[in-house]
C-alpha cells in the first residue's frame, strides 16, 4: 500500500465505519478467494480494500490473517497494531498483539496490551493467561502465579495446560518440588501434549535431573518427531553431561534443506562448536544465528532512544545538581538490596551465587522495580517531565518525602515478590545494566552497595553475541550494535564515578576465578556480612538462576572463560577499533 495508507496514515482523516459499507462485497470476495486457495487473489482484493478504507476494522483483521499464513510477521504486526489503535477495546486483537510480542520478546510492551486486555474482560480467562505469562517471562512470577490461578478459579476445574503455565512459573521461583508434581497432574489429565512435556523436561534439566529430563525428551520425540525446541534441549543436557559431539550432532542441518534451525539452536550449535575448539565454525553458527532472528522480525538496536536517554541522564546527574538533591532515609526493620551491576555475560550471576549462599543475604535475581520506578516516577511525583528530569520535583515543598516514597514502591514490591528469607538483612537485585541507573540508585538507597562486576570487554562481545538477549535496546542484535551500546554505558558509568557519590565497589571476573577467596571476602566485606566459607561452593547453590548463565553457575568456579576472545579476534575485527580505548581505560589488553 502507499505510504499516505500504511505507516504514515493520518487517523484523523478516516471515515466513519458505516460510510464504508458499500465496500463489503470486497471482502467477502477475498474471503472466498483464501478459502479456495488463492492466497495471491485474497492479497489484491485485501490491499485494493484497504487503500480505499484503510481503517476498516474488518479488512485489517481479514489482511492480518493472511499475512500471517503468509508467515510475513512484520506486515501482520503492523496491521494488528492498527486494529488496537484504532479500536483499544477490540479484545481479540489486543490479546493477538500481545501473543505477538511475547513471542519476540518484547515483554515491557506486551505486558501494556496484556493489562489493557484484563480491563476490557477482567473475568476472561485468556486474559488472566496472557498476563501471567508476561509476568512469568518477565521475572515476576509471583504475580504470574496470581494470574494463572485466577485461570484455575474462573475455568471452573482443572485445565491441564493452566497447570503446566503454573509448574514453569513455580519452577521459574525455584519451587521445583510444587512445580513438579503440577508437570505430573497435568500430563495424567491430558496426556501427549508436547509443550507439558517439553517444560517439564526443561525443568529437570535445570534442576540437574539429566536422566529424567531425557526420559522426557523421548516421550517428546514420539509426540512430534524433529521438532527443533525439542533438538534443542536434548543437546542443552547432553551437553550438560560433557557429551558434546552427540549434542553437536543433533543440531545438524541436512543440505537438502529438511531442517533449518532458529536463532537459538544455531546459537547453542556454536556454544558446542566453541567447547570442541572449531572456533570458526562456532562464529559462523552465532552469525547466523543473529541473523536468522532479525529474518524472523527480531528487534535491532534503538540507537537513537539509547543515546537520547544517556545524553538525559549525564546532564541531569551533574555533581553540582546531586549536592542539592535530598536523599531517601534508610528504612528500618527491612532487608536492604545489594546491587550487583554489569554488562549482560559479564559474571553478576556468578557473584549473585556466590553471595546468596551466605545466609543473611536471599537471591533476589533480576527485579525491574528500578525500571518501573522510572516509568511511573512522574505520576509519583506529581510532574509534567519524564525521568530524570521528574527529580527536579523534589525541590518542591510537597514533594521532599517523594524519594522516600519511590524508596518503599521498591522494597514493598521486593517484599511482595517473596524473595526474603528468615534472618536475611540483604537481598541482591542483579538486573542487566542497572548501571545506567546508578544516579536513582544513589538517591533511593544511598547506603546500599553496588557490585560493579567488570570483564574483558571482548570477552563480555563475544558471550553477548552467542546469546540472544533483548536487554540493552536490543543490543544484542548485531555485533556492531553490542560494542556501541557498551561504549555508551561504560561512559555513562565513568560519569557517575565523576559525578556522584556512592557506595561502589568494582570486582572484576578475571580477578574472581584467579583468587575467588580473597575476592570474596572482600566483597563481603563490603557487604557488612562476616566471610562464610560455604560462599566459596557457589555450584552447590540449589536456586535456579534464571538467567542465561543458570548451567555454568552449578559448575565449580573454571578458567575457561577467561579471555575467551583470543582464538575470534579475526572475526572481532569490525569491532576492535571501536572498544580499544575503553579496553584501555578499563586496564585490558588485547592479546592473541
């Protein structure tokens, strides 16, 4: 369709639906033309309707249909988005747009459509389904466990897929017995499903339970024999279990083209290849899986609201402008959070386990309580501006106890969230790249510490790019994309060291697996906690860390990781230029 009719369409000048009407022979003609087959057809009737009444509901519901047999992801997102502009109370479109953007990760958006969708029906069970999922997905599963158990209450009974939903979400709070027996009832309830069989396989995995896991992953064999996800996590374990080229030979794909992976078991595919030594061919997997996922519609990096937020936060978090801000109180009786920051692959997992052995410190994991305090900070604080620049409010008389209130959102929803365990003063809160908010974080919690854990900036490329992540503004999408975004967010770190005080404590990865004891004890020591040797054994840590480092954190502290970018350089190349001089600002060299 022309520009004027698609993304640059004016909504202002549509007309009312009902001057429309005479165009509905139109439709009906395309209906008949995809229901015959002729896909080609039904695309010509849809587009000429379209162009002439490109706010029709009916038509870009019929277009998103077909575009989505036609696997065109990106036109059917765009169609369905207009739906639910055009009509927010249309509740089938706003639950298809949040499957959508669930599936490619967008969860902060998703989760939006998801609330909307519990306005519009709050009785409806897919609703509730949705919205826990998001919040599952999204790291705050004890809220998901309130939505799905909403489901089990409003459908009446026992829904064997609703249960398999709560044994990951409960899986996911490292409740693995509950969740394991939900996985048991289900699967008796409704036998052959393979997701059911799929997570709960998944689970075993993560809990160590490899022989039971691949009992699992046989039984999802025979329910849908080739099935990539299913490949995929029958290499993770074989892996686990140190059988790398039988992992390897799973992910194989047939010149004949029978089999083409996605973006995760290309990724995983080169995560062997790089155990085995075959560093050319690893890269080679993890470029094709970047690739492959920005094919399937996958995000590139949002330069521009990346740049734009950093540029914000160094002008506002000045030296001069933090001596005339006010700082939150310590709030008495509550455990305090220790923040571990870092780059995403940079060792926070392995420091989180590390500390949260110790029995006056629980996991907390990744919590987004700091970016939501972000979002809603100037409803909060009764301002016209967004953050950062909403602080500006405190000066007001009226607002001089708001630090103090955006102090208690976070430890409220850290409270409700259940991560607290008896005789715990601290709780850690390790969410990727809250550094970029080391600002707030001195404002809300002046006495808290902050872990910065550091690494070798290729080494940090290199995990970053054999993952798939959306953390960042999905920096992760390309190579070049992930050296820009850690420039920016080391320059913004080096601003806050300027420019605001802080209880901060750098701990790099390398210094870790050389002397993990004598950097141990230090950070604890930073903490306020006494050492306990049981820190030393993070491996023997049962909590499930969900991130994309839970399988190495059960392994003894290895060296392997180490400066793991010497054998890639040539393929690094594109980036060096740009990281040396933070390479050398941060104390690294770059050898071969």
């Amino acid at each position: 369709m022309r520009r004027v009719r698609c993304c640059a369409l004016d909504f202002a000048t549509l007309s009312p639906p009902e001057a429309t009407n005479a165009l509905a022979p139109m439709l009906a003609q395309a209906e008949t033309a995809l229901n015959a087959g002729n896909m080609a057809m039904a695309e010509v009737y849809a587009r000429h309707l379209l162009e002439l009444a490109p706010g029709r509901e009916d038509a870009l519901l019929f277009h998103y249909r077909l575009c989505q047999q036609q696997g065109r992801v990106a036109a059917a997102e765009a169609l369905i988005r207009r739906v639910v502009a055009l009509n927010p109370n249309n509740f089938w479109a706003t639950n298809e747009l949040t499957l959508l953007l669930i599936n490619k990760g967008a969860l902060a958006e998703a989760e939006i459509h998801a609330r909307n969708a519990i306005r519009i029906a709050p009785q409806n069970a897919q609703a509730h389904n949705l919205m826990g999922l998001v919040l599952t997905e999204g790291n705050r599963p004890l809220i998901g466990e309130y939505h799905y158990r909403k489901v089990l209450e409003l459908a009446e009974g026992e829904e064997p897929i609703t249960l398999a939903n709560l044994a990951w979400n409960l899986k996911n709070q490292g409740r693995i017995e509950e969740a394991r027996a939900l996985y048991e009832h289900s699967m008796a309830l409704k036998p052959g499903v393979l997701q059911t069989v799929l997570g709960y396989a998944k689970m075993e995995e993560a809990d160590r339970k490899f022989g039971r896991a691949l009992e699992l992953l046989d039984e999802a064999e025979r329910l849908l024999p080739g099935n990539p996800s299913v490949q995929l996590t029958r290499a993770t374990v074989l892996a686990r279990l140190k059988r790398t080229e039988e992992a390897l030979a799973i992910l194989h794909e047939p010149e004949d083209g029978r089999l083409r992976l996605g973006p995760s078991e290309m990724s995983e595919k080169g995560r062997l290849l790089d155990q085995l030594g075959r560093y050319d061919e690893a890269f080679a997997c993890f470029a094709a899986g970047k690739q492959r996922a920005l094919d399937m519609g996958g995000r590139t990096y949002m330069a521009d609201a990346a740049v734009d937020l950093a540029a914000r936060l160094k002008g506002f978090f000045t030296e001069r402008r933090m001596k005339t801000l006010p700082v939150a109180e310590l709030r008495p009786g509550m455990p305090q959070p220790v923040f571990i920051v870092g780059f995403p692959r940079s060792g926070t997992t392995l420091i989180e386990q590390t500390l949260t052995v110790h029995p006056r410190i629980a996991a907390g994991d990744e919590l987004p309580y700091l970016n939501d305090i972000t979002q809603i900070m100037p409803r909060l604080l009764a301002s016209p501006l967004t953050y950062p620049e909403a602080l500006a409010e405190l000066w007001m008389g009226d607002q001089r106890d708001g630090l103090n209130e955006l102090r208690d959102y976070y430890l409220n929803r850290a409270a409700k969230s259940g991560i607290f365990k008896p005789g715990a003063d601290f709780f850690t809160d390790k969410m990727p790249l809250n550094e970029t908010n080391l600002g707030l974080i001195a404002l809300l919690f002046p006495q808290s510490p902050v872990i910065h854990v550091i690494r070798h900036p290729l080494d940090v490329l290199l995990s970053v790019y054999s993952n798939h992540l959306t953390h960042g503004f999905c920096c992760a999408a390309q190579m070049e994309s992930i050296a820009r975004h850690y420039n920016l967010v080391a320059d913004l770190v080096a601003h806050y060291r300027r420019n605001v005080n802080m209880r901060y404590l750098p701990v790099r990865y390398e210094d870790m697996v050389v002397d993990q004891e004598a950097n141990v004890r230090k950070i604890l020591d930073f903490i306020g906690v006494a050492f306990d040797p049981r820190c030393l054994n993070f491996e023997q840590n049962t909590r499930y860390a969900r991130t994309a480092s839970y399988a190495q954190v059960t392994e003894k502290l290895y060296g392997r990781s180490r400066y793991r970018y010497r054998p890639y350089l040539k393929h690094l190349a594109p980036v060096l230029e740009s990281l040396q001089p933070v390479i050398e600002q941060l104390g690294y060299v770059i050898e071969d």
